[in-house]
C-alpha cells in the first residue's frame, strides 16, 4: 500500500500499485486533465509510470517550465506524425526541444516550400482535433533497430546503433507512427493546441558538412493561446531589430559567401565598433590591466602544451609552412602565459593582469552560424590575470563589481549569474576543480549574489562564472565570463618566486566582460533598434542645409563640431530639407542640425532629435553643453 507525499506535504495511501494519471484523478478532475507528466522522488515520468512504493509525486502541468518543454517535445513528434502521413517517402531524424520551442530534422528528399510548412501544420491540427493517446513501449536495442529497419528510417537506424547494447530504449506511438526518445510525453494530444509552426531551415546531418543536407522545420509551443500570442507578437518585433536588416538599413557591415561567418565592417559600423573599444580600453586602464597584443598563428606544439589539441582541435583551423603545422588561435589563453614567462616574477608583483583585444577563429559548423551573433572570426576584450590563490577571491570580486557596471552603461541591467561547472571531458585532478569551483562560489558569497549552477558546462581547463543579460524582448544573452584556472599554467611552465624564495605555478583567471565583440554590437543593435545611445552612434549629428546659400556656413559647423571630438557630417546635397531630415532620421542620427538663412545670420541651429522634438534653436556653445551632459 505505496503512501504518496504530495508537494504540499499532505499524504495519501492507495491500496496497490497506482498510476501518476490515476493519483491526479484521486486529486481532481481539473488536474487530472491538465496533467502532462508527473514527477516520482524528483524524477520526471509518463503519466501512465505506475507509484509501487512510498514516493514523493508531484503532477506536472503546462503551467511547470517542464510541462512546456514536454509539450514542446511532443509537437516534434506531432510533426513526424504529420509529416510521414503527407510525404510517406520522408526520412525523420532528430527532434530536440530549444529556447522557446522546437525542430524536426528530416531527410524529404526534395524542396519544401512555406505553402508544404501550412500543410504540415494544417495536418498537425487536425491529428490534435482527433485527440487521440500517445502510448509508450520499452524495448531493447535489437527491437528498435527491427522498428526502424521495417519503416525504412536510416537515420533513427543510426541513431539507434550508436546506443550501448542492454540499454533500455522507450518508443512513443502517435498511432501508426512510432518514434523514439527519453520521454515524457503527454499522454494525449489535446494538449498540443498551442502550438505554431515558425519557418525552414538546412542543417546537415550530425552537423558534418559532408553528410545530406536535411530540412529542419522550427516551431513553438506554450501553455495557451494568450502565451502562444504573446510569443508570436515578441517574435514580430525581433525581427523587426533583427541586426542583419539594421545593418543593410544603417550600412554599418555585410557578409558575403567567399568569407562565411566572417565581417565586412562598413565606416558607419566601425564607428561603432571603436566606440566599444575606445570603452573597453578604458576598463582595462582603471581595472589595472597592462594591455598586449599576441600573434594569431601559432605551432600545433604549443596548442597540445596547453590542451587544445586534445580538447577544442575540432573547432580549431589549422594550416602548414615549411613542414610545420600551425593552428589559428582559438583563444588567446596560451599567447597570454608566453607573455608572462618571458620574464622572471615575484610574488610582489602579483596579481599580473594582461588584457587584449585578441582576434580569434574557431571553425564553427556552417549551420550555427548566425549574422555577427555567431561567426568564425571575432575579438574579445580577453583579460588574463596571474595570482596567487589567495588573491582569487578578491580579483573575482573585483571583476564581478566591474562587470556589471559595464553592462549598465551599455543599458542592460536585468543580469542572471551562473557557474559552469567541470564538464566530462577536462584536465586537471579533481581536487584542483574542487577548489577552483569553492574559489567561485565563495566570491559570488562575498558579493552577496545568487547564482544557478549549471554542471557539465564548464570549460575543459576550469569552471567559470557567466553572465547572462536579458534585453528589451526578455531574451537571454550570455556574455561575460570568468574562468579560475589551476591546470593550464603549470601545462606551459608558467612560474614566479613566492615568499620562500621557491618558485610557484600562479593561477590564472580568464576573464572577458563583453565577450565577442561582433555578437555585443549585434545584440546591442538589437537592443535599441539601431538608435544607439549617443555616445555609441556612429554619427552623433548631421548638419542639413536648407539651401545652397548655407553650404559654407554648414561647412564651418561641421568642423567646429568634430573639433570638438563629435561624430559629425553635413549632407549639402541640393535635396529637399524634408527628404534629408526623413532620410537621416531613418538612419536614426541622434541629432539633426537645420541651418537656414536666420540660423546663418543668428549664429545659431536648429536641433530635431530622431524622435522628431523639435527643440529650437542653439548657439553651438548650448548644443555642445547639451551633448557633453548626454554622453556622460
């Protein structure tokens, strides 16, 4: 007779065995029918798992975070239901849960087109409207190789012979059409009504550029119709910021085919660019950071020193002169402790902080790039700082404090922090990780800051902090980060003369505020819709005459201007001053300075800002007063 321990603490005791669908029931007829999932001790399970002993259960809902993702989950394999009943030739692959929704990988072999995308989900709605049951079945290896082998499905046929011989594998039925996953799965598909299928894409299979070319369809899936809108609505103004139309509007950079996941930058997006270096280079300065600068290519021996090789070779480019192998680096760590141990130190001189603007390449799958917010050639603000461990806590602190004072003066100041902590594949003892993972956690302590844990995430060299911003859509970006290493120096012979006289290994803390410079400037794009804040736009003002009788007068104010160390043109076109004012205001110029005959003869502007105020005229002393107080 298994006793049941509700999340409210309350207790209830059935006769025998019983089902998590039956104990909802026992609860209420409202939860039983909202019921997706239960949860036995912690452990997430199908309603129709049976309780056999005494256990914690709990009922999971659409309204629980994981009652969305086992929706969302479910709407993958509502797509293969739907899919193999219009196109009977398609070959499914994977269907993964993501952010906010979810893909199906598949093999149609032919194009699919927006109108097939309405089929699709026409078809879906119609199997939810039948509201038929999901069922499940264990089977072993040998079975589910049988199952997919009979249905002519190659790539669950690989995925099946990839599982270890005497694992248990579930196969879910949505009728006639079976597939394979971990689980759970609603145990109907009435609860999928809120769902919509988004777009197409290509994605290779297992992300190998040499293997088929498959047609991945993303969707969404929420609780209700109220969320599934206000999702869609979200989903409406990001593409409205999407950076790479921004950039086409602003003429800030381009990519092209001959360069993928590489950028062009334009004069107006450079500006940019230096404006957020210009930053940065400030907080390397007041932070105590000496700034260097290391070669791009390097041998192959130093990258298997310090453990790329074996751990990161996959997503490194390599190349060969004269009989030796190179690699382009992919992180600027190694170059920073060739620095360090070109000279003798002393404990005195720590802790030593190295900061870089460093370019780096890493040979990301042709799939995941994505505009400048995934790339193969970027540069991060990457700081490096060698100390001693008791100087660990102090320096994260530091760094945390200045961190989040730099992510407010770019405008975000909704910050989640997490650790990543020791993934499987690393270097180093396990007592090393065990202190570098306390020095975090006792920092984050000091600065009296919650955090999540994330493990397995970390780095294969140490644990780190992340920083994740959220921006005006409620989206999440993680940028900064900070990485206590205890392994990687003694790797590349990295020493310093410690107070007995004996020479020491120094930790070394890898730390980067912003991260990419090409993903920030993306996401600060998207951020703002363009119109940066002042200090960050490529052009502060344009000054526009009305006529030809003012060119020279404009002229004079523009250099007056950038002699005062603004961002300043004059368009002297023989345009309309409506069209220029309308065109520069698309370009979202934060100022736009009219002159006419009376700004001539007075000495004076006339300001509109981008938002169209009106407001009046200045004499240039007043503007500049004006700029100086809003760029601080």
């Amino acid at each position: 007779m298994p006793v049941v321990t509700l999340p409210d603490g309350s207790q209830r005791q059935f006769e025998s065995s019983v089902s998590i669908m039956a104990i909802a029931e026992s609860i209420g007829a409202g939860l039983a029918k909202a019921a997706v999932a239960g949860k036995i001790d912690g452990h997430l399970v199908d309603t129709a798992d049976v309780v056999e002993h005494d256990a914690a259960v709990a009922i999971v809902t659409a309204k629980d975070q994981e009652g969305l993702e086992i929706i969302r989950h479910s709407c993958a394999h509502l797509i293969g239901h739907a899919v193999k009943q219009l196109y009977p030739e398609a070959k499914m692959a994977i269907g993964p849960v993501i952010d906010d929704g979810f893909y199906y990988d598949i093999d149609f072999g032919q194009s699919i087109s927006s109108d097939d995308l309405e089929k699709i989900e026409k078809r879906m709605r119609e199997l939810i409207d039948e509201g038929y049951n999901v069922s499940r079945e264990y089977v072993d290896r040998d079975q589910a190789m049988e199952a997919f082998v009979s249905r002519d499905e190659p790539y669950k046929q690989d995925i099946v012979s990839r599982i270890p011989e005497g694992e248990t594998i579930r196969l879910y039925h949505h009728k006639e059409y079976t597939d394979m996953c971990r689980g759970p799965h609603v145990p109907n598909t009435r609860h999928l009504k809120s769902f919509k299928l988004l777009k197409l894409a290509g994605a290779y299979w297992r992300g190998d550029a040499s293997n088929t070319m498959l047609t991945r369809i993303y969707g969404t899936a929420w609780a209700d119709k109220k969320q599934l809108n206000a999702y869609l609505k979200r989903l409406e103004e990001a593409e409205k910021r999407d950076h790479r139309k921004l950039a086409r509007q602003l003429n800030l950079f381009h990519q092209q085919e001959e360069s993928p996941g590489m950028v062009f930058w334009h004069p107006r997006g450079w500006a940019i660019w230096q404006a957020v270096e210009q930053y940065m280079r400030r907080v390397y300065r007041d932070s105590g950071y000496q700034e260097i600068r290391c070669p791009q290519v390097m041998d192959v021996s130093l990258w298997k020193k310090s453990g790329h090789w074996d751990n990161y070779s996959e997503n490194m480019f390599f190349t060969e002169s004269e009989k030796r192998e190179y690699a382009l680096k992919p992180m600027n760590c190694p170059g920073h402790v060739q620095v360090f141990n070109s000279g003798l130190h002393s404990y005195r001189e720590m802790p030593i902080r190295y900061g870089e603007f460093g370019g780096c390449h890493r040979n990301e799958p042709s799939g995941a790039l994505h505009g400048i917010m995934r790339v193969r050639a970027f540069t991060q603000d990457d700081g490096h700082v060698f100390c001693t461990e008791r100087q660990i806590e102090p320096e994260v602190t530091d760094f945390h404090r200045q961190a989040l004072k730099v992510y407010e003066d770019f405008g975000f100041d909704d910050i989640d922090v997490k650790i990543a902590l020791r993934p499987d594949k690393r270097i180093g003892s396990d007592e090393d990780w065990d202190k570098a993972e306390g020095a975090l956690r006792a920092a984050l302590e000091a600065c009296n800051v919650q955090w999540q844990e994330l493990p397995g995430e970390g780095a294969f060299y140490g644990p780190k902090i992340e920083y994740h911003m959220r921006d005006c859509l409620g989206r999440e970006w993680q940028v900064g980060t900070m990485q206590v290493d205890f392994m990687m120096p003694g790797r590349l012979g990295a020493q310093y003369v410690g107070e007995d006289g004996n020479r020491h290994t120094p930790v070394m803390l890898h730390r980067a505020i912003i991260g990419s410079f090409e993903r920030f400037i993306g996401i600060l794009l998207e951020h703002h819709a363009g119109a940066l804040p002042l200090w960050l736009a490529p052009e502060q003002a344009v000054v526009l005459n009305i006529t030809d009788a003012q060119a020279t007068y404009a002229t004079a104010l523009t250099d007056q201007l950038q002699q005062a160390g603004l961002r300043v043109k004059s368009d002297l076109r023989n345009e309309k001053i409506g069209f220029k004012i309308r065109e520069h205001t698309l370009q979202k110029v934060p100022y736009l300075l009219v002159v006419g005959d009376k700004e001539v003869e007075s000495d004076r502007v006339a300001v509109r800002t981008r938002t169209g105020e009106d407001l009046g005229t200045m004499t240039v002393s007043e503007f500049l007063a004006r700029m100086d107080k809003e760029r601080r």
